[in-house]
C-alpha cells in the first residue's frame, strides 16, 4: 500500500533541517552559557565560547542545525537549563 501524500508531507517536514537560535537574556552568565553549549552540544569550550560571544554581541546566535526531532530534544535540554532558544526551519 503507498503512502499518502500527507504521510509523505509529514516525513519531509521532519527531514528537513531546522536551526536552533540561543537567544541574549540579562539573568544568565557568559560562562554559563558556554557550559550549557558544551554540555548539550558537546561543543569545545573554543566553540562555545564563539556561539556565547555572538549571543552577547549580536543578541542571537545560531547554534544548530539539525533534524526536527533531534532539534526538539536540543531545545527542550536548553530550556531546561534555562536559556532563552526558539527552532526555526532552515531556508
């Protein structure tokens, strides 16, 4: 039996990649914020540091992009630290 065209809508939803945004607050520490990036992305304290430093400078930073479902654990990890992130799709 084929699949339906929203099966098929739904599966290509999912696959493609989505971008997660670290976003600047005034309660959370820099250094903070590079632990959380190191914990939940396993990131280098090098890497981390550059994404924390554009969260400071620029007031957002792009810190992934992933598949949709590997993308919501990563957001739900990052809320759970408390830090401010939204899942965007990737144009």
């Amino acid at each position: 039996m084929g699949k339906t065209e929203t099966e098929i809508q739904t599966r290509v939803d999912l696959d493609i990649p989505w971008n997660i945004v670290v976003w600047d607050d005034p309660v959370n520490l820099m250094s903070y914020v590079v632990y959380v990036l190191e914990k939940v992305f396993s990131y280098n304290r090098s890497l981390a540091t550059k994404l924390m430093l554009e969260v400071h400078n620029q007031g957002k930073s792009l810190v992934a992009t992933e598949e949709r479902e590997q993308a919501e654990l990563h957001l739900q990890q990052l809320h759970s630290y408390g830090l401010q992130a939204t899942l965007r799709r990737s144009e």
